[in-house]
C-alpha cells in the first residue's frame, strides 16, 4: 500500500487527467473535418444549405424519426419544440430541477411557466408519480430529461400525458443514441430537442442543435419557427425566431455522426470498467435500468462525503465536475419557483452527492485506473482513520 507522502510527491511526476479533452478527438478524425470544411469553404454557401439538410436526413434516419430540423443550439431545440407544441404564456410545463437551466430559459421564452418536481432517487430522472401529482388544469407539456446518457422512465410518463392530451418535449441534449426498450431516445414522445455543444456526445465545434419527431405537422412548424416564419423567403407567415444550423457546424457532425456508435461502446465500454474497479466501495454507481443503453454522457457516482473525495482527487491532479451543485429552484433567479418544502428533497440531496468522473471515448485507459486509484485510496484512508 502507498504512504499519503509517497502519493503527494508522486503527482509532480503525473500528468494532470483532464475532465475531458477534446483535442484527441479531433486528432482521430482531423483528416475527415479538414475535408468537411473544406467542402464547405470552397463551396460557399454557409446557411441552410445541402451540408444541413444531408444532415438533417442522416440524422432523423440515426434517431429512426421521420424529421430532423437543424437549429442554432439545444435551448433553442427545446424553445422551437415547445413553441411548435402551441405552448402558449399562461400554460404550465413540468420539469425537473436537477439540470441546467436550458429548460427554463425555452420555457418561459414561450411564455409559459415552469413547474419543478421532484426526481427519481437512483435514476436521477422525473419522477413519473411526482408529474401526475403536478399536473394542473394549465399543464399543457412535460420535459423528461434523459440526463448523464440514461432515459427517463417514459412508459408511465408517457401514458399520463397521453391521458391529459400532455404534450411530451424530451430533452436528448445528453443521450444521442441511447434506447428505451430498443427504441431511440428522441422518438419516443412527440417531439425532441438535441444539443451539440461541443462537451456532448456528438459535438460541433461550436453551438448547435436540432429538433427531431415523427409528426410531420410538428415539424413544419419548428422549420417555419426557426427562420423568421418564412413560409417562402421574406413572407413571414407566422411570428417566428432566427435559429439555423450552419453549413460548416452541419459538415462537422456530419462526420461526426459516422463515429457517434462507436464513441457511445467505448463510452459503455469504460463506465463498465470504472463500474467493476469500484465495485467494492460504498459508492453509489450508475444505474442501468434493464433494456436500456445508457449512453454515458457522464459517469455520475454518489456517496455523503462527496466534497472531501472531490478534493482529495483534485490535490491529486484528477478533475472532476458537479452535475449539478445547485438546483434550479435554489439559485437566486429561480427561487419563485420552489414549491413546498421537502418536495424536492431527492434533487436537493442529490446535488450534494454526485459527483461525475472523467470519461470520453478517447480517455487513456491509465488515466481510468489512476482515478478508480485515487478513489480506492480516498476509501481505504476513510475506514482507517474512522477507527
Ligand atoms: C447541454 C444541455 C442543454 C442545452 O444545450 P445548448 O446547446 O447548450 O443550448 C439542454 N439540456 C440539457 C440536459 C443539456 O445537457
């Protein structure tokens, strides 16, 4: 067993492990975007053109949808999809507190206002109970996120909304390609909202998004919404937004887009690793619900001294990120929204816990072993000094 001094002056010798590192990404594929871009350069065109609309095909065929609509950014995704939903100010749409605040911000650009409920304590998803006890008269959609890579439970989502004419908005900003009983995420229920931020797991190289659904009038909407509500160019026929997907970002995933399979195994691949070398602390692990693929776009553990094992992995050069420190409820801008106490008590304890290691697909298998590593030590010294 290593001495705590041996451990310290060892990380002189270490190279710091990123959180995540997106240059050995580009790397791999450098030969494939050069090409995209230059294809794109040389051809001049940089708004919606033949780049995005290939894209957009490729990828409603990924998601098996029947449409993909490319815009500007995952909030912007989530913002279209409700406005094609006819979410209108007065209307109340249910999400959970445990997210960034993308959700809120596409809300209450429509006009609408959030309602906050609690989520479920291992997934980490909405709590379907805790959705059919906040529908109101006013509810008119519903955003599961399907958050860190793992669905939300939608059967039990899903028949409830369906009985209350609920629309279902989910938010895939986090779960390209995982599936829900076989079933893609995105096309399970009416309409969807991805983000390729360029940490997700298929990233532009800057800001992008898209919608996804199967209703064909769903979609002509959120294509008329993302361009000024041109139903032909300068007729605005409804009261639409500015949000495109550009030319070079479209060229960029569609490379991208080849790869996002194989990223997604070696994602598993190393959550399975991570998971079987912390097998035997008190940690809590990701959970992966039977016949689902968890996409593991982070590797969430949790345990009650979160903070001293964030900072002893820190001192050791490993970082680490909070998903998320604060619930949306209890950050100064959104404290309106806080229901009664106790109510978000799961989200609230979870954001005391969870703590997201590093994993990307083309994260070096030492630097695995040396987190799981520090991990185990952080344990070992926990129990000896507890007595
Ligand atoms: C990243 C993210 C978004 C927002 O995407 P942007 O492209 O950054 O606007 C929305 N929801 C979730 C769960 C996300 O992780």
């Amino acid at each position: 067993m290593r001495s705590i001094e041996s451990t310290a002056s060892d990380i002189f010798k270490m190279e710091a492990i990123p959180f995540i590192d997106l240059r050995r990404q580009y790397e791999l594929i450098r030969l494939e975007v050069d090409e995209a871009v230059a294809r794109v350069l040389s051809k001049g065109n940089f708004i919606l053109g033949e780049e995005v609309a290939s894209f957009e095909n490729e990828f409603a065929e990924y998601c098996g949808a029947a449409h993909c609509i490319g815009v500007a950014s995952g909030t912007d995704a989530l913002l279209l999809a409700l406005l094609a939903c006819d979410i209108r100010p007065g209307d109340e749409v249910v999400t959970a507190p445990n997210t960034p605040a993308a959700a809120m911000v596409a809300i209450e650009q429509a006009g609408a206002c959030p309602v906050l409920v609690d989520i479920d304590a291992e997934r980490h998803t909405l709590d379907p109970s805790a959705f059919a006890r906040a529908v109101s008269s006013r509810t008119r959609a519903v955003i599961p996120v399907h958050l860190y890579g793992c669905p939300a439970e939608m059967d039990p989502i899903l028949e409830y909304a369906r009985g209350k004419g609920i629309r279902v908005v989910e938010d895939c900003a986090q779960a390209h390609g995982a599936r829900y009983h076989g079933q893609r995420v995105g096309t399970l229920g009416d309409i969807a909202a991805f983000s390729f931020y360029p940490t997700k797991n298929i990233g532009a190289y800057g800001d992008g998004g898209a919608v996804v659904t199967d209703d064909p009038e769903l979609a002509e909407r959120v294509r008329l919404l993302r361009q000024y509500g041109w139903e032909e160019r300068y007729i605005s026929s409804i009261r639409g937004i500015n949000s495109r997907l550009d030319e070079l970002q479209a060229g960029i995933l569609r490379v991208k887009l080849r790869h996002l399979d194989e990223w997604n195994r070696r994602r598993r691949e190393l959550a399975r690793t991570y998971s079987s070398l912390l097998a035997d602390t008190d940690l809590a692990l990701p959970l992966e619900p039977p016949d689902m693929t968890h996409v593991y776009h982070q590797f969430v553990i949790r345990h009650p001294r979160r903070r001293e094992l964030q900072a002893c992995l820190k001192q050791r050069g490993i970082s680490t990120l909070v998903h998320y420190p604060v619930p949306i409820h209890l950050q100064p801008t959104y404290r309106h929204l806080a229901p009664a106490a106790g109510s978000l008590s799961r989200a609230e304890q979870a954001a005391q816990e969870v703590l997201s290691l590093p994993l990307y697909p083309e994260m070096p298998e030492t630097d695995l072993h040396r987190v799981s590593d520090t991990i185990l030590d952080f344990f070992k010294n926990i129990d000896t000094s507890a007595g």
